[in-house]
C-alpha cells in the first residue's frame, strides 16, 4: 500500500484561505534585510505566500499585509516585481 504523501499548506495573506504551497508565490526577507520574490521557494528567511490571483494581491497590498507579515516596508519595485510574476503564472509560463 503505497504511502500518501502530506501537502504542505500556507495561508495567502490576501484571502486568508490556507491552499497548497506549490500554488502560491512567496515573497520572502532574507537575514540581510532584503525583500524579492522567491520563484523556488527556497530561499532562506521569513516568508509570506499570496494567490497568483490579481485580487489577492491587491488586496495585500492595499491593506500592507506582505508588510506586516515580512515585519518591514517594501519598495515599489518589490510590488512590481511580485505583479510581474503573477502574469507570468496567468500567461502558463
């Protein structure tokens, strides 16, 4: 009998819904201080997972959820780097 394995689940600081991990995108603040969007997941340091859907990051920008949640302001260049990866996963890529 085969093993099932556990998905890991995060919550989207967006909608606050728990979904898998592999579904999301993580925005992450490494020990140095700096903020960017972690594609692999693997990066170390604190991170914050939000939808590839344009409402919840809308929506977690609008309230400074990332912000809260990372415990440090993030630049606009952050901001668009995170909407530039959400296209990316609405286009397939």
């Amino acid at each position: 009998m085969m093993k099932q394995r556990k998905v890991p689940m995060r919550m989207c600081v967006g909608c606050r819904e728990m979904k898998p991990k592999a579904e999301l995108i993580r925005v992450v603040r490494t020990p140095e201080g700096t903020i960017l969007v972690d594609r692999r997941g693997k990066v170390s340091g604190r991170g914050a997972y939000v939808c590839p859907g344009g409402d919840c990051f809308s929506k977690a920008r609008k309230s400074r959820a990332l912000e809260r949640q990372l415990e440090s302001a993030i630049s606009d260049e952050v901001y668009t780097a995170l909407d530039l990866e959400i296209q990316r996963r609405d286009d397939g890529q």
